[in-house]
C-alpha cells in the first residue's frame, strides 16, 4: 500500500509541476493539458493493458475514458489554483 500512495503523489506531483513550470496559468489551458494528459494516459492505461492482459474491451474503454476525465478535472483544478 505504501508503494500505491508513493506513486500516486509522485504522478501528482509531476502532473502539476509540469503544468505550472511549462504551460501558461488558467483554467482553459489546464482542461487543455488535462484532456491531453488523459489521452496518453488513457492510451496507456486501458489500451496497454488490454493488450496484454486477458480483459473484456469495455473494461479497457472504461478505463481508457475514465482517465480523461480524471485528468480534465485534474487540469481544472490545477489551472484554477495556480490561476490565483
């Protein structure tokens, strides 16, 4: 469990320093980054494991889906925050 905490701050972490030190500051242009994010994500998540691992396809679009909009709001609130 320790090891799942870890990474999940450190993609965090990531996600929002590279926001704040690359992008320009708002909540347009953090759903931009977010929608982006999740798409490789996505890709990478539901697609990658669905082609390695025994899984039904509608549990890799759901997966692939939910981490769009799991970064979008991610970008949301980054761009909000950061646009203060």
């Amino acid at each position: 469990m320790g090891v799942m905490y870890l990474s999940v701050l450190m993609a965090a972490l990531a996600f929002v320093a590279i926001f704040s030190q690359f992008l320009k500051r708002g909540v347009g242009s953090g759903l931009k980054y977010g929608l982006w994010f999740g798409v490789g994500a996505g890709v990478s998540v539901g697609y990658g494991s669905y082609s390695v691992m025994p899984i039904p396809y509608h549990m890799a679009l759901t997966w692939f889906l939910g981490s769009i909009v799991e970064a979008a709001v991610g970008g949301l609130i980054v761009g909000a925050v950061l646009n203060e």
